[in-house]
C-alpha cells in the first residue's frame, strides 16, 4: 500500500470516526434539548403552583381579615344586646311599677267615685232603694211560693236611673223555668205576684213600728249581705 492510499485510508477512518462522533454529540444534543425542555415544564408547572399558593395565602389573609372584622362587629353587637336587655329589664320594671300604681290609683278612684256617690244628694236615697228592692228580691218569692204553689217567680232589679226593672218565670211541664213577659201574665197571676209584694211590705212595716227605724236599716243591710 502507498503513502497516499495509507493517508486516504485514514482520512477516511477519520472522517467516519469525526462522523459517528458528531452523530453521538447532536444525539446527546437531542436528549439534553428534551431534558431540557421537560425541566422547564416542569419549572413552569412549579412556578404556577408558587404562584396558586401564593393566591391561596393571599386570598387567606383576607380571609383573615374579614374573619377578624366580623369578629369584633360581633363583639360590638353582644356588649350591645347585653346593654338594651338590661335596658329593657328596667323598662319592663318600671313599667311595672306604673301598672301598680296605676291599679292603686283605679282602686283609690273607685273608692272616692264610691264615696262620692254614697255621700253624694241622692247617695242615701239610692242605697236605701237598692237595699228595699234587693230584700223585697230575695224575700217576697218566699209569700209568692206560697200563694202560687210553687209555680210563678217574680225578679225585681235596680237599673242605674234607679228605675225597677221587672221580669217573671213560670214552671212548665217538663219542670223547666220558662220566661214569662210581664204583659203575658194573667190576672190571677198578676194577683198572686202583688199580694206576695204587699205581705212583704207589710212584714216589714209591722217590723218597722216594733223596732224602730235603725233596726229596720240594719234589717236591710243583713238582708243584702
């Protein structure tokens, strides 16, 4: 073999070395770029995570922050309702107090209108009409049982312009009280109903000569109690 065909022989053992080194290097290239390429996905992915977590303290110190507003607004609002519960305590108190005072003040009112009207002009007159209409009520059914056998009441009543109110109940045959207008009684009924009265005055008259006028008001008022 020749010089020449020596060196083109190496030339060429070079060339495919130099060769199959460049193919090596750029496939090193290749990977290194990839590598590359998926660390700094990778770098991105971690800097948007940096960057969530970031948001996420930020947006929870906010968080924080409203939480703590509300807090001391809620604070303020209990020390408030404490103060108008006690508030409210004292109104409810007092409001108390003045409803006693005020059904002291009815009963002292009613007792002077009382008063009043028994010390009045026609005080004395009106309690004596009261207590002669309220005996005659309660002491002439007695003379009327009598005289009708049990079957005819009769009810004598004081209205307010002191005018007797009268109403009647006679028995029916079921043994019910039935009422009985005025103007429906019959004359026998109309009878018995006033001689009952008049043996009850008369009664009383008789007491009266026998004891006297003060036992006679006294009779009166044992008969209303």
């Amino acid at each position: 073999m020749s010089d020449v065909d020596y060196f083109q022989e190496a030339i060429k053992q070079r060339g495919d070395d130099w060769y199959n080194t460049l193919n090596d290097t750029s496939q090193r290239l290749s990977e290194a770029r990839y590598t590359q390429a998926s660390l700094n996905e990778e770098k991105l992915m971690i800097l948007r995570r940096m960057n969530h977590d970031m948001e996420v303290q930020a947006q929870e110190k906010v968080y924080q922050t409203e939480l703590e507003r509300h807090h001391d607004n809620l604070k303020f609002v209990v020390v408030r309702y404490e103060t108008l519960q006690a508030d409210l305590i004292e109104i409810m108190d007092m409001i108390k107090s003045f409803e006693t005072d005020r059904d002291s003040l009815l009963r002292d009112s009613g007792t002077f209108s009382s008063s009043g009207d028994a010390l009045g002009p026609r005080g004395i007159q009106t309690f004596i009409i009261q207590n002669a209409v309220y005996s005659l009520e309660i002491l002439s059914p007695t003379y009327l049982d009598e005289l009708s056998g049990g079957t005819l009441k009769l009810h004598l009543t004081l209205d307010s312009s002191e005018r007797i109110t009268r109403s009647a109940e006679i028995l029916g045959a079921q043994g019910q009280w039935l009422p009985l207008p005025m103007s429906s009684l019959s004359g026998g009924q109309w009878r018995r109903c006033s001689l009952a009265m008049i043996s009850f005055l008369s009664n009383c008259r008789n007491q009266f000569n026998s004891s006297g006028y003060s036992n006679n008001i006294r009779f009166g008022l044992q008969s209303s109690e």
